[in-house]
C-alpha cells in the first residue's frame, strides 16, 4: 500500500509537471491570439520522432541534437503561424480546420517514415539510472524532469510578467486593439507566441520521452486532450489556472490508473471526461478568468 | 386546395423537369446519373465487378455521410469534429441487431439510423451552449470518448472490445445489386437533404448559422433548431454509417468510430465546397478514388528510390486539407464548375 | 502637419465618412465636435490606422500613411487615446505607462516623460501599483490620456475624454489637456461636449453625419445661430 501511494504522488507529480510544460504553451496561444492550436500535441510528437531520426544524420552527441530538434520545432510552430494560421486567423472555423489538417499532415508523416512500432529514444535521457528507497524506484530523469519543470515554469512566469515581450503579450492578450496603437505588431506577438509554445512543448518532449516511448504517431492527440483537459479545467488564457489545472489532471490520472481496476484503460478516459464535464458546467473554467496574468 | 396545388406541381412536374435539364447544374446532374447508371454494365471481368465497382459503392456511402456534415457544419454552422459517432453508433445497432438479434437487415438499418438520431438528440442538448472552436472540440471530445469505451477490453461484453462484430450478411452477394441499393439511397438521401436545405427549415438553419443573436431577436427558437440540425444531420450520417456496417460485413471501433471518418467528412465537404451539399458527392468521389488510384499505383521506383505510394495517402489527404482551406475557401471544385457553367452559358448563347 | 484629403469611408455599404478635408498646423490645438454617431470616432479610427480608408489622402509630416497598419502609424509619432479609455485593465498603472512607452527607446526620455505625467496627474503617482481595472472612471481616463503621451507623440488624436464623467473631473481632464497644448503637443480633440471643447481649442470642426458641415474659430462659430441653438444650448 505504502508503495502505492508513493507510486501515486510521483506519478501524479511527474504527470503534473510533463502537463503544466505542454498546456502553458496552448493556453498562451488560445489567451492571446484566440487561436485553437489543434496541432499543438503534433509538435510534442515530432520532437520525440526527430530524435530518433536525427542520429544517423550527426555525430551523436545528444544535447547537440536535442537542442537542434528544439529550435528545429520552434521554428515549424512560427512557419505555421505565418503560412497557414495567420491568414485565417479572423475566423475561428479556419484556424480549427487547418490546424487539424497540420496535426493530421505531420502525424501522417511521421507515420511514412517510422510505423506505428513504439520505438526508445533513451540514448538522450540527461541522468541516467533509479535512486531506490526500501519501498520504491524513482527514475532519476523523471526526478530531474520535475525539477526543470518547475524552474522553467517559473522563468516563463517572470518572462511574462517582466520582460517587454511578455508585457506586450499580455497587453495583445487583453485588448488588441490598443496593443496595435501603443506600436505593437500585434501579428508579430502572436508569432512569437506561437513560436513559444511550440518550444515549450518541444522542451517537454525532450525531458519526458527519453523515460517514456514513443507510442506511434497519434500519440499527438492523447497530448492535445490533455492539455486542452488541462487548460479547460484552469481557464482559456489563464497561466495559473493552466499550472494547476495541469497537477490536478496529473494527479487524478495517476489516481485512476493506480488505484481502479484495470486502471491504466480507465486513465486514458480521464481527460476527456474533464473535458465533457468542464464543458458542460463551467466552459470559462475553474478560475473563470478570460485575461492572461 | 392543397390538393389542387399539389395536382398542378404534378402536372407542371414534367415540364419542370424539362426546364430544369437544360440548365446547366440540371444537365450536368443527369448527366451523372446517367453515367452512375451505365457503369455497372461497363466490364463482367471480375476485378472490375468485385474490386472497381465496390470503390462506386464505398464513395456513395461517403458521399451521404460528407453530405450530413455539410448540412449541421455547413448550412447550420454548427461544427462537428465527432460525426464519427452518428456514422459508428448507427453501424453498431445495425450490426448488434443483425448478429445477435436475429432481425432482417431493413428493419436494422432503420433502427441504426435512428440510433443515430437518438445520439444526435443525446450530443446535440450538452452541446447547445458551445460555440465554434469549443463545440469542435466538445464533439470531438465525445467521439474519443465513445472510441476508448468500445475499445475497452473490460467492457468487452457490452460493446464488443476491440474485435467489434463481423460475420454480417451484406446487402446483397451481387456487387451489381448491392451498388444499385446504395444508388438509390444517395439519391433519396440528397434530394432530401438538398430540399431540407433550400426550405423553410434551411433558411432558419442558415439564420443561425449567420447570425444567432439576431435569429434568436427574431423570434426563432434557436436552440430547437439546432437540436433538430443535429438530428438530422446525424440520420443521414447515421444511414451511411450502416450502410458502411454492411459493405464491410463487419464493425469495429476503430474502423467505425475512428476520428479519421470525422476527418473524412470534413475533408471531403470541404474539398467540394461548403455549403454546397453536392459538393460532399463530387468530394467523396475523388477521395475514395484518389485512395483507389495510391494503392494501385503502390510501389514505386524514382533510381534508387523506393517509394510505398500508398503509405502516403492521408499525407496526401491532409495536405490537400491544408491548400484548400488555406487557399480556396469555397473548395476546389465548385469554382471548377462555375468556370465550366461560364462556358455552357456561353456555348447556349446566353 | 496633418493633412486629409477627400477622405471617404464606409461601414459595408453605408457612408460613414464623405469627402472629409482637414488640416492641422504643428502645435495647433483643433477640436470636432457634433452629435453621436457623427463618424468622429471613426475618422480618429481612420487617422491612427484601424480602420482603412475606402478613397482619400492621409498625410503626416509629407508622408502618406493611409496605408500603414496601426503599430507603423503609432511608430511614426501619432498616439491615439481612444473612446472608452481601452486600458490594459489586468495590468497596473506603471505597466499600462510601460506600454504607452512601447516605441520609445530613450530611457531618460522615459523617466521625463512619466515625471511629467505624474505632475499633471498625481493621482496616477498614488496608484501606480494599483491595477487599472481598479481605478475610478476619471482615474482611468487620465491613465489613458498619460499613457498615450507617453510615447512622446507628436500628435496626440483624443477621443471623447470626458465621457461618463462627473463635471468636476472633466474640468481636471480638460485642465490637463490646456497643459499638454502648452508643452506644444499638436492635439486634435474629438468631444461631444461642444462648450468645453470650443473653451480649449483653437479652431473647431463641426461634424454631422460623416460630413464637415462647418468650421471656424471660437469665436466665428459661437456668432452661427445654428451652432448657439444646437451645440451650446444658448
């Protein structure tokens, strides 16, 4: 029992933390440009297949790589924004249809050149091995993953609230029209934005699947429901709401696949229900707040 | 009076049609019909009757089922990222009542399709009060849900697992008789959906879509309407759904619920032009078609390149997705038509 | 300074704005007044770029610029406080000042120019921790009016800033805007209150359904038995 309840809290936790990494970044874009990024979880998919693939191409030195990947990513989330997004982005049915079309494309892709067949990208885990206490085995780069989290979490926080890309962020946030008239781009802000949590998502992938696998190409959308779980439970647009909606889903997803039977099928259906419920109750979220603080 | 007026529209009714196949939709629609007719006749080699002519019957299930979505997404903008629902629900009643009740096909299919509408009722109230990109994903949200559940091992005695049910009769042992079936229920099924649209019922349809404030400020119960799109929507999207059941002789979840028939439908409604209902046929058409023509093409060699053609498929199909909603709102092919319209007009001296 | 030539705009297919022509001088303080609804919203909109001319010339300082998207026309020097205040109201009021100082570059222009603002309202000085959601109606007209020179314009378009304020406040704002006329701030002021507008400005539009219909100086106008009954009240 003991170890179940650790198993629980740091499953929980790491859920958390993988959560809070990839809905920041779709929450940012809903909040500022009201764009539904749909292919959201496609980019933390293609990060993870890009380490796979990119080693027969370079000398294998994996912070090399993955950082490469990283920008690599960044870049593809600006690209869309200015080739398929930002023209559309006057009509909310347009964004949703052409992301969807993006996500479907890159999965496809991705499906051509690798297979449904999960494959371990492990080579790029930063520590390696398990710290073991008499009742459980904590994967080390899952412990290292927490932490990172947090302190990138924290840095976004004081990037946004501080910097003067992240007050004009929130300034196109709150009301783009006046953000246009104190001389903001606001297209600009909404790429960087972009471009953001395209990065975001693609740091997650880099700490997270090396622990993980990668489980095929749709693996994308399980990552998509939950941060949009995540950022439905915390409000469209809210970073705080998002941080704590994603603990919160982390956590009862742990729960579930720990504690029901034949949990881990169950756990799968977690976000979606959140979603259907939150939907149903309260669309603007537990903290109810359309702004972006 | 009703009856006199309903004598003299069928008195008129011939001469309207005369009327009707001079112009150029009309010629061209006929047209169609006439070739859909001829066809089956074309070729007895059996690939052609039992691989070829199926690929006819498989784009007219789907022509029903993009047609259904252009109706609620379409004509009533109320977009649906979950029609794989109303298209799977309806194919796992069919087939359920088939293989386990015992009951003829005719009355399974009609018991599908309003199993479909049932869920139409079920998924359209919660959704009442969501509105674009939300409703997208609060549809979409219910399909995954009703995915994983058929999928569920330890449910497996409810909703069949992941095996789903196969061994269903199909509609008929002779492609031939089995294509004119489905023949003449896309054509029933577009005349109905067609009239549903350009009727009373489709103008308020289009009211809300347009404008759902106003609509609602001119006395129009919106929310009963759009639970009525959404029933309708999901009856035909439901027929086609069983009709898929049986072309298949099988159902499983992923197959049937999968979001890629969601997918489709958007794809193929899309590429023909939104809003134009028959658009969704000449969609569904070169989609089923252009899969046909990949995987026959299969492997192919550029030098030392070896390239799977039909890997590449919904690659394909996403990109092609992707030109046209970025690049030609009103799909590709009806502005193809008008042009060819500009030239008959022309050619009639008009 | 300014220059607007034949300028027309419609709203779909009705006429918002007909041949408009105006002209302000450096330094001039110019007033449009005339009822809701008028179009005077809109041709500030038109000015500063939001909205986007059907026909007609804008030029600023020699350069044309009804072409240019907002931020660039921001860029170029003309600040827009627009109706409704369209505060940042989740952030505070040093932040809201921040952002009026967005194309700025020069930091000890900055700190000169917030010294400034804060002289002419102290009451921001108090309350520049305070979100801007929080402040009272007259607070957040002055941030408003503050935030929009801190960009350091060279013209400043207003509109309506004494709208649902009490009468006491407006006098502070219209004070406020005496000041800024005298630290040499080319302002054309957009009012629907046409006797505090003709006390501050120099010369005065009169708009009427997307027509100028007349103009003068003070005291020409307040001679026109129509402008007497109509806009004064007298």
């Amino acid at each position: 029992m003991e170890a179940e309840i650790i198993n629980f809290l740091f499953n929980g936790t790491v859920n958390g933390a993988i959560f809070s990494l990839i809905a920041l970044g779709y929450s940012l874009v809903y909040g500022v440009g009201h764009i539904m990024n749909l292919a959201h979880g496609a980019f933390f998919m293609l990060t993870g297949y890009m380490l796979l693939w990119f080693p027969s191409f370079l000398p294998e030195i994996p912070w090399l790589i993955a950082t490469i990947v990283v920008i690599f990513v960044t870049i593809i989330g600006g690209l869309a924004y200015i080739i398929l997004i930002k023209p559309l982005q006057d009509t909310s049915v347009g964004v949703v249809l052409i992301t969807f079309g993006l996500a479907f494309f890159i999965q496809e892709y991705v499906f051509v050149l690798s297979g449904t067949t999960p494959y371990s990208v492990k080579e790029f885990k930063i520590i390696d091995g398990v710290t073991k206490i008499p009742s459980f085995s904590f994967i080390n780069q899952f412990i290292f993953l927490i932490f990172a989290s947090l302190i990138i979490v924290s840095v976004f926080a004081l990037f946004i609230s501080k910097s003067k890309l992240g007050k004009s962020i929130r300034a196109v946030s709150q009301d783009r029209e006046a953000a246009s008239l104190m001389g903001i781009n606001t297209n600009r802000v909404l790429l960087y934005t972009l471009m953001i949590s395209a990065f975001l998502a693609s740091i997650a992938a880099v700490l997270y699947l090396p622990a993980a696998a990668l489980n095929g190409p749709s693996m994308g959308w399980g990552y998509l429901t939950n941060s949009f779980a995540v950022v439905i439970l915390g409000g469209m647009g809210s970073l705080v709401g998002s941080v704590v909606g994603a603990y919160i889903v982390g956590y009862v997803t742990s729960f579930t696949s720990i504690f029901i039977p034949n949990g881990p099928s169950w756990a799968h259906l977690v976000p979606i229900i959140i979603i259907v419920i939150m939907l149903l109750i309260r669309p603007q979220g537990i903290f109810g707040k359309k702004e972006l603080r | 009076m009703v009856k006199e007026k309903m004598k003299e529209k069928i008195n008129n009714f011939p001469g309207y049609l005369k009327s009707w196949g001079t112009t150029f939709i009309g010629g061209l629609t006929i047209l169609c019909l006439i070739i859909l007719t001829v066809i089956p006749f074309l070729s007895n080699d059996l690939k052609y009757v039992y691989v070829f002519l199926p690929q006819f019957t498989l784009a007219m299930i789907f022509a029903i089922f993009a047609a259904s979505w252009d109706l609620l997404t379409g004509i009533s903008g109320q977009i649906s990222f979950g029609h794989a629902i109303f298209f799977g629900v309806a194919g796992y009643i069919c087939a359920y009542f088939i293989d386990y009740q015992g009951f003829p096909t005719w009355v399974a299919i009609v018991l599908g399709s309003l199993g479909a509408v049932f869920f139409g009722l079920l998924i359209g109230i919660p959704c009442l009060r969501l509105k674009g990109p939300y409703l997208a994903l609060g549809t979409l949200a219910f399909s995954l849900i009703l995915l994983k559940l058929f999928l569920q091992g330890s449910l497996a005695h409810i909703f069949f697992g992941s095996e789903g049910i196969s061994g269903l009769p199909s509609l008929s042992d002779d492609p031939i008789i089995e294509y004119f079936i489905i023949f003449i229920f896309t054509i029933i099924s577009f005349i109905v959906i067609i009239q549903i649209s350009k009727s009373k019922l489709g103008t308020i349809f289009k009211s809300i879509r347009d404008d759902e404030t106003g609509a609602d400020a001119s006395g129009i119960n919106t929310t009963k309407y759009k639970v009525i799109a959404f029933m309708i929507s999901a009856f035909f999207a439901g027929l086609a759904g069983t009709f898929y059941a049986l072309y298949n002789t099988a159902v499983n979840p992923t197959g049937n619920f999968g979001t890629l028939n969601s997918f489709f439908a958007i794809l193929m409604a899309s590429l023909g032009g939104l809003t134009t209902i028959t658009g969704a046929a000449l969609g569904a058409f070169f989609f089923i078609f252009l899969e046909y023509i990949l995987i026959e093409i299969g492997v192919i060699e550029i030098g030392n390149l070896i390239i799977d053609v039909s890997l590449w498929k919904f690659a394909i199909f996403a990109l092609i997705l992707i030109i046209v909603v970025r690049f030609a709102e009103r799909g590709i092919l009806r502005p193809i038509l008008e042009h060819l319209k500009d030239l008959w007009d022309v050619l009639m001296g008009r | 300074m300014l220059d607007i030539k034949k300028l027309y705009f419609y709203y779909g297919k009705a006429k918002a704005l007909e041949e408009i022509n105006l002209n302000l001088k450096e330094g001039a303080l110019e007033a449009v007044i005339g009822p809701n609804g008028a179009g005077k919203s809109t041709l500030l909109r038109v000015i500063s770029g939001l909205e986007e001319p059907d026909r007609g010339k804008i030029e600023f300082l020699g350069e044309r610029i009804d072409d240019l998207k907002p931020h660039r026309i921001a860029r170029k020097g003309i600040a827009h406080c627009p109706e409704r205040r369209r505060l940042f109201f989740d952030m505070t009021v040093s932040e809201n000042l921040d952002l009026g100082a967005y194309t700025l570059k020069d930091r000890s222009k900055f700190r000169e120019l917030r010294k400034f603002v804060y002289e002419i309202f102290p009451r921001l000085k108090e309350r520049r921790k305070q979100r801007a959601g929080t402040l009272s109606g007259g607070e957040q007209q002055m941030l408003a009016i503050a935030r929009s020179l801190m960009s350091n314009p060279k013209l400043l378009l207003m509109d309506e800033p004494s709208l649902g304020l009490a009468p006491k406040i407006k006098e502070t704002i219209f004070e406020a805007i005496d000041t800024i006329k005298k630290g040499g701030t080319t302002t054309l002021l957009v009012e629907q209150d046409a006797v505090l507008a003709m006390a501050v400005s120099e010369y005065v539009h009169v708009l009427e359904e997307g027509k100028i219909e007349m103009r003068g100086t003070k005291e020409e106008l307040e001679k026109e038995p129509r402008i007497k009954q109509v806009y004064l009240g007298i």
